[in-house]
C-alpha cells in the first residue's frame, strides 16, 4: 500500500544553498524514495501559512526541523502547535525531527529549551536504549548528522526514549505506535552539514567547528532511520487507552 505523507515544512534554506537542496520537505522525499517502502508526499510550508486542505487526510504528518525556537512566542508556531495536539488528538500518526522533535514534546506536555552544553553539530553517536518491531533493520548504536542547540529536557507522559547520549539523553523517543521524534536529522547528507558548518564557523568558535567538521568522515545512518518513521507509519494504530 502506498502510504501519504503529509510534511509540514518549518524553514526555508539559506539563499545560497537553495538551487541544490531545495528545501526540507524535498529532502525528506529524497530520504523516503531511497527506502524499501513506497509513500507519495505534499509539502506545505506552514512557516509561510500553508497547510493542507480541510478533509484531507494522510497515513502520517511530519513536522520539519528549523532555525527557529521551537519554544518561542511567533504566531506560527502557535498556530502549529495548535494544529500539531488537534491532529493528536484525531488519532493520527506524527513525526518529528530536531524542531519538530521538540515541538511536539512542548505541545503533548514536555519540555524544550536552549541547552546548557551548548552546539550540537556533525555527526553524533547514540545509545538505543529501547527495540521496537518498527526499528528493523535492528542496530545497537546509532549515529545521526545533528545541527541544534535546544534540547528536550522533559519528556511528555507515555513517551519512551529510544536513543540517547551524555549530550543528548532525550535523543528519540516514541509515544505508544502515534508519535515518533528525532532530534538528530535523517535528510541531511554530509555535503549539506558542512556548508552549515562553513556559515556558522564565527558563531561556533574554531573547536567545535573543528571537531565536526572532522567527525564528517563518520558515516551517519539516515537511511536506516528513514525506514524505521516508514515502517512505524506501517504499523496498525491501536487505541490510545489500550496502548501498551
């Protein structure tokens, strides 16, 4: 079965880097059409007041990460998440990575805030610290391309972490077989890191620039993680209070 994915896209690139990478939503279409299961996409840039038409409907939602802060006052973040605990609240499945990772911890009640460790930026290593039937094929570790510096701090109830780190404890987690969040970025390729790399290098400071930059000779397995969102989209949803 073809499965429809509708993503909310949360950011436009850089100018610079826009005629090669086009935008999040294209990179995860890029990701998905690499995986061994088939799904048609619709990108809507909600940043930009675009969302899907009334009655239409999809297998899953997934939210985009961002430069913007995830806890911050703008009036399309607001409108999202409003949006985001609607859809919860319908049943319907969703997934997010890095900004919308942490959205939808802040909507469902979690928390997220600016880190007091700092960047996260190249590739980082994750502990898993659980299995579910979705996470085939199965790993013991997982490596991710990340670009953050907010964090979930406190999980929603009912979340389970899967993946963390010292950096990064909340790294993934899931919410019963309806949520699935990242903050690591699946989408990105090596090349696209390291022009963010090269734009923040001031910002960053020369050591962690550095150090990322040399951890990009790590391979990351996005691909891997990419299958597993299609996988748990899958996945027969149960009913919520029956949920393991």
């Amino acid at each position: 079965m073809l499965l429809r994915i509708c993503i909310l896209e949360t950011d436009v690139l850089r100018p610079e880097l826009v005629a090669q990478y086009q935008g999040y939503g294209r990179m995860f279409e890029q990701l998905f059409s690499r995986q061994p299961v088939a799904a048609e996409f619709c990108v809507f840039n909600v940043m930009n007041g675009n969302y899907p038409p009334d009655g239409e409907r999809f297998d899953a939602y997934l939210v985009t990460g961002s430069k913007a802060d995830s806890f911050g006052s703008d009036p399309w973040i607001q409108t999202l998440k409003a949006y985001l605990l609607k859809l919860y609240e319908r049943g319907e499945k969703l997934l997010g990575v890095c900004f919308g990772h942490q959205l939808l911890a802040l909507t469902l009640g979690g928390k997220a805030e600016r880190a007091d460790k700092g960047w996260g930026v190249g590739v980082h290593r994750y502990s898993l610290a659980a299995h579910a039937p979705w996470m085939d094929p199965e790993v013991t570790e997982l490596t991710l391309l990340i670009s953050h510096q907010d964090q979930v701090t406190a999980l929603p109830d009912g979340a389970t972490v899967i993946a963390s780190s010292d950096f990064c404890p909340n790294a993934a987690y899931h919410i019963r077989d309806q949520v699935l969040c990242f903050q690591g970025h699946p989408e990105f390729v090596h090349d696209y890191s390291r022009a963010l790399l090269d734009a923040r290098q001031e910002y960053l400071g020369d050591e962690v620039y550095q150090k990322a930059v040399a951890s990009l000779a790590t391979e990351h397995q996005g691909d891997l993680v990419g299958e597993w969102m299609l996988r748990f989209i899958q996945q027969p949803a149960k009913a919520r209070d029956s949920a393991a």
